[in-house]
C-alpha cells in the first residue's frame, strides 16, 4: 500500500465484505425478530444493503479493481456477537432489544466506514464515486434512526 489511492481500495473492498456478510445474517435478523415493525426494518434493510454492494461493485468496476478478495473481520465478529445472542434463551421483548443493539452497532461500524471512503474520494477527485457512496452513507444513518426510534418505542410501551 503506497498511497491514499491503494488504502481507498482497501477500504472499499473492506466495506464490499461487510455487506456481502450483511446480506448473509439479516435475514436470520429478521427471522428472529418477535415485534413485526423490527421485522419489516431488517427486511428493509436487506434490500438496501443488496443495493449497496451492488453499488460497490460499480464503483470498483469504474476504478478497474476487484471487490473481492478480503474479508471483514470487524463486521465477522459483530455477526459472530448477534448470532451468539440469538443462542441464548431470552423473552421476545429481551430478544428484541438485543437485536436492536446489534444491528445498531453495525450501522454504526458501516457509517464510520462510509464516512472515511466518502472522504477519500473527495479527496482522490472522484465526485461522481463520492455521491454513489455518500448517498449509502445517508441509508446507513436513516437505518440507524429507524432502529433508534424502535428502540424508544419500546421504552414507551414499557412505561405505559
Ligand atoms: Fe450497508
């Protein structure tokens, strides 16, 4: 790796494993999920997340690169973390806050990876590139938020 170029490829290949990953272990998410709102949410997401490899791949085919070839281990390991809690015995309203906690640690690993790459291409000179990943970045954070007002929905129908 000798320049910003090389450590932006190794970023984007970093983030095209975490959503192949991604793709793999939201649909046991979503499975598991009791409240049908969160279930709606990480099929959602599913969707969107297809459409943001699909968008990686675009990206790497305009910088003439593979995607493949790496894996990430960070997103490896918060998968590993969700399906062990998904192992434990838990009550549906136990069992889904957790998973809103894993999933919400996920999108904010993929948003401080966005950020940087959506940086990075600014900084490479490659606008167009910068607008595909941004606009993934602003899926991630809407995704995050939706996960964070059902996590508060929860708070409130356990006060009342
Ligand atoms: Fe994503």
């Amino acid at each position: 790796m000798k320049d910003l170029n090389d450590l932006f490829k190794h970023q984007l290949k970093d983030l095209y494993s975490a959503e192949s990953q991604l793709i793999k272990a939201l649909p046991k998410m979503a499975k598991n999920a009791h409240d049908g709102k969160l279930k709606k949410a990480f099929e959602n997401h599913l969707e969107e997340t297809k459409e943001q490899k699909n968008r990686l791949e675009e990206i790497c085919k305009e910088l003439d690169f593979s995607p493949k070839g790496e894996t990430c281990k960070a997103m490896k390991g918060l998968i590993e973390e969700a399906e062990d809690f998904l192992k434990e015995d838990a009550p549906e309203e136990v069992r889904d806050a957790g998973l809103i906690a894993d999933a919400q640690r996920v999108e904010h690993y993929e948003i401080a990876g966005y950020g940087t790459v959506v940086r990075y291409a600014k900084e490479l000179g490659h606008s167009k590139i910068a607008e595909k990943l941004q606009k993934t970045l602003d899926e991630e954070y809407d995704a995050d938020n939706k996960l964070d007002k059902l996590a508060e929905g929860r708070l409130n129908k356990k006060a009342v």
